[in-house]
C-alpha cells in the first residue's frame, strides 16, 4: 500500500540552472503574483548573493507555483524585465522574488546598477594559481556601480572601473571579452605571454565564471492544483519566520564556555540605549565596531577569525555606547528624525568606534571634534561612498577619523576631500538613490521644515505622532493628469509632510492647494512654510504657475546650496 505522498507528491523538488532562470524570467515564463513587494535590495545585498553564487555556496531554496489554465492571482514582470502584456506566465514566485530580482537585474544589465568581477582579484600572476573563494577579497573582487547618466557619474565610473573588471552583464561572452583584456596586458609588458594568460584566466573563469550560468538554484514548485488558500497560508508564513544563522550566533556559541555571553550583553544593551531598539542595529554591527577598534577592520572574516573574547570585554561597552551616542548626535544635530532616513546604517561603525575617544577631550574641544564629526556624516552620505565596499570604507574612514576628527590633524577621510555629485546627477536622481534621498530629507529636518497646513515643525515627536512622512509636492496624481514629461518620482519633488495635509493635497494643482494655504494663514507664512522647505515662494515660482519642470529647477538650485553648506564643498559642474 503506498502513502497519499507517494501516489501523488505535493512538492516537486528540481535543480534548475541559473542561466535557465533568466531566460525564462525574460521570456515572462516566471512572473511574480501582483501582492509581492516591490523589490528592495540595495547593490551590496546583491554583490553578496553574487559573491554567493560564484563561490557555489547555498543561497536558499526558491517557491514557485505551477499555473494552470484556471483563475489564479494577478501577476505582474520583475522589475527590469519585459512587461507581461497579455502573456500568462507558466510560473509565479512565492519565495525568492528579492534573489532572482537581484541576479536576473545583475546577468542582464537592467536595474539601476551595473555589477562587475575584478579578474585579477582571484588570480596569483606570478604562481599561476586560481585562489580559492576563502583567499579572494571580495569587497573589491566584486563591485557595483550606478548607471551613468551624468558626466560627473561617468568619470566617477570611470575612476572606479580599471580593464580587469569584467562586466557580470556580459557572462556569455567572457571569451570575446578576455581576447581584449590580455591583448591589453601584453601590449606594453611581455613579463608573460598571451598564452599563459589566457590559460590562467579561463580556470578562473571555470571557477569563478561559469557558475554565473550553471549554477544549480534549488526549486520547489507547488502544482497549479495547490489551493489559493492554501498558497495564501504558506506565503504569509514564510514572510514573517526564518532568521538566516548570522556571525552573532556563531561567535556567541565560541565565547560562552569563555564566559562572555553576547547574547545577554546584547540584551542589556537594548535596554539600556532604546536608540539601538528604535533603529533595529543588528548586534553584529557592534561586532563590527568592536572589531573596528581592536583591529582597524569591520572585515567580516576579521570579525569571525580575530575577535576573541577579551576584545569583547574590553570593547563591547565603548562600541555600545559610541553607536548610541552617534544615533543621538544625528537625531539632535543632522535631521535624522525616524529611522527610515538613516542613509546608511554602515555610517553608525566608524562614527561609534571612535566616540569613547571623542568623550575622553576637554569640553571645548569636544564640541568642535562633534562639528567634524557631522561634516564627515554629510559628505559621507552625498559622495555615496558606502555604495559599495562598505566595510573597507569604514576601516579607511576609521583610520583617518581617529586623528582628523579626534586630533584635528593628519588627512582628512576620503569623502571629505572632493564631493563628485554634480547639480545635474542630484536633478535627475530618483527616491531609488537612496542616500541622497535620505540626506535631502534630513537636510530639510535640520531647516525646521514646517507643515504645509499647521505651520509646525517636523520634529522627532511629531514624525512619530502624527505620521509624517516623505510625500510628493507635486501630486502623482496631477502630473498623470496633465501628462507630465519627467517622473514624479524625482527626489526632488518629495518632501515632508504628515499624513492628514497628504490627503488634503490628494491629487490638487499646487497653486489650488497653495491658495487654501494662503487664504488658511495669509501669504508672509506661506512664504515661511515653502522656504522651509527649499521651495521658492514667488507668484511666478514654478510651484505656483503648476510648472513641474521649472519648479525642479528652482529647487536644485536651494538644495544644492543647503548640501554645499553642510558638507563644506562645492557641486562639480558639468
């Protein structure tokens, strides 16, 4: 007698190739149901899933479910790939849509980012060896950088790209692409011969190459006969359990028989500094920092190989206490209201690593080491030098913060020496970019911006009270109306606004809504209210003629004065 599972199994169990994901993801073969979020991940969560793949470790099993014929959900493309039209896709991912996003994106060049493998990173010229994945730095073996539509992004592109990276958008022709690459490397240096070059460079792209397209991504499929209540149960489930097994979790089973028991310190950490609750830091990033200052690195294989245990008894406190005080700092000083507008929560490690240092000066000469300190945090965030290799950022940083920031001597952090942002990079730049998207609106709390209808100012309090949040100044609505040229989504046109002005606006022509607000309050605290938050208030201003494209404008022009001001440094031209 066989059992109901053997005569009729409920899950189908196959290893599908990578390459063979994407296409059908391009050929909309796999669609995602229409109640899935949008996809979320920044560039460095997929530079890890790619450093992941290359490496042929696990990165999770995937959910799909089979499509019949029948009524099932709605479904929609990935973002990148070729809308669905009137096509009906044969699969829909329930788990997964981040991780295929991420490498569908990366494999075939859509997206905001373009991803890159420095060849010369998993290679030993000289001992004609293929490193293995555990000897590869892969903060700088794999990068990404934004699409360039500027010429500022271009030269910074170019500055940060050299020969040996090779485009991961081009997987199918590394061969064409290393043909180049070697006729590059033996123009001007016969040290080695082309041959010898190419064979080295092929193991690795063996290696390292090719998993890019082989590699065996784990699939359970549910039939199309798997009830939609069902599909509705096992979706909700596996978006609110699961927590992968961390560095936390292994280095808090090595230091307990040494007596240290990160679990309990981390505990009494968040009951002490709720700002550590409030953010949701993950108590790895005080590993981090406690790395950070024992050993000059925030590099996750130092955290795993170099703490120990007395360096978490002699730190742990210090790091604690230096991320909390950091948080307050920027809640206090920088505009940082909620967390959702910490740029980058990366930021909070080299701040906090060297804030015990800060707390040991004399008064006066704390206070002046803080205004170094905030002007670190503003150029940090609008050069957008955590993009990509953070962790080896915050070592560099932390190296030059300890004297620059504590001493007032020796060189400066890199951000600080140049601001590579162009006015028409910030013009162009979407809620996507979202350091910059996060600065503005912390530029805008640090101006007292007032509420387009009360008058009052965004305070911590009332951001948490009564719902205030990033809202267009422009509706969405009113620009679909008059068929507007450029996007809405311009963090240009956002600002803060809390919920009840939000509806009041709704989809209105500005000068209708700035009218109501005039006649609420009168025209001199309407100029008040819009130049608080960086808009021009004039009668012929863009936002009152409902001119979206001169309003932009008008604005890039108060907003780059605000970033100049804080970072101290002037917006390339163009």
């Amino acid at each position: 007698m066989t059992s109901a599972y053997e005569s009729d199994p409920i899950f189908e169990t196959v290893p599908r190739q990578l390459s063979n994901l994407v296409t059908r993801i391009h050929g909309r073969e796999i669609a995602l149901p229409d109640f899935q979020r949008d996809f979320v991940w920044d560039a460095t969560r997929t530079e890890e899933l790619i450093q992941s793949i290359i490496s042929e470790f696990p990165v999770g099993t995937l959910l799909l479910w089979k499509q019949g014929d029948g009524e099932t959900f709605a479904s929609r493309g990935f973002e990148g790939a070729p809308e669905l039209g009137d096509k009906k896709p044969a699969e829909l991912v329930l788990d997964g849509q981040q991780r295929l996003t991420a490498l569908y994106q990366a494999l075939t060049g859509a997206g905001d980012e373009r991803f890159y493998l420095k060849v010369d990173e998993f290679v030993t010229l000289e001992n004609d060896y293929v490193k293995e994945f555990h000897e590869v730095n892969f903060d700088r073996a794999v990068i990404s950088v934004p699409v360039a539509v500027s010429k500022g992004q271009m030269r910074k592109n170019d500055e940060l790209l050299e020969a040996s990276h090779f485009p991961i958008s081009n997987v199918g022709s590394f061969d064409d692409w290393l043909d180049d690459y070697v006729d590059k490397l033996t123009e001007n240096n016969k040290t080695f011969t082309a041959k010898y070059l190419k064979s080295l460079y092929r193991r690795m792209r063996d290696k390292y190459i090719v998993p890019l397209r082989s590699y065996g991504v784990p699939v359970l499929t549910l039939p199309e006969t798997t009830p939609i209540e069902a599909v509705c149960t096992i979706f909700e489930t596996l978006n609110r359990t699961g927590k992968p097994l961390g560095p936390f979790e292994l280095l808090t089973a090595r230091y307990y028989p040494q007596g240290v028991n990160l679990r309990d310190l981390w505990v009494e950490a968040q009951e002490n500094y709720k700002a550590l609750v409030d953010f949701k830091v993950d108590p790895y990033s005080i590993l981090q920092t406690v790395c950070l200052k024992a050993y000059g690195s925030a590099q996750r294989s130092d955290v795993l190989k170099k703490l120990t245990a007395a360096d978490i008894s002699n730190h742990w406190s210090a790091a604690v206490k230096g991320v909390a005080g950091v948080i307050d700092m920027l809640q206090s000083d920088c505009g940082l209201v909620a967390p959702k507008w910490l740029p980058y929560g990366m930021l909070l490690i080299p701040m906090g690593a060297i804030w015990s240092d800060i707390q040991k000066l004399e008064p006066l000469d704390r206070a002046s080491a803080y205004t170094r300190l905030q002007r670190f945090y503003w150029c940090s965030v609008f050069t957008t030098n955590y993009d990509q290799g953070a962790n080896s950022q915050a070592g560099a940083d932390y190296g030059r913060l300890k004297t620059w920031v504590v001493k007032d001597s020796g060189e400066a952090p890199e951000a600080l020496l140049e601001l590579p942002l162009s006015s028409s990079t910030l013009r162009s730049a979407s809620v996507r970019r979202k350091a910059l998207y996060c600065g503005l609106m912390c530029l805008l709390a640090t101006t007292r911006a007032e509420d387009f209808h009360t008058g009052q100012a965004m305070t911590r309090h009332r951001v948490t009270e009564v719902q205030i949040d990033s809202h267009h100044i422009f509706p969405k609505g009113f620009l679909t109306r008059t068929s507007a040229t450029e996007s809405p989504e311009l963090l240009l046109n956002r600002t803060l606004i809390d919920a009840e002005t939000n509806r009041i606006i709704k989809d209105k022509a500005p000068s209708q809504y700035l009218g109501e607000m005039a006649t609420a309050y009168g025209e001199e605290k309407l100029e008040s209210v819009l130049s608080s938050h960086a808009i021009k208030s004039d009668p012929d201003s863009g936002l009152a003629s409902d001119n979206y494209t001169r309003f932009l404008d008008e604005r890039l022009k108060t907003v780059v004065q605000l970033i100049e001001r804080v970072t101290e440094r002037r917006l390339q031209e163009e």
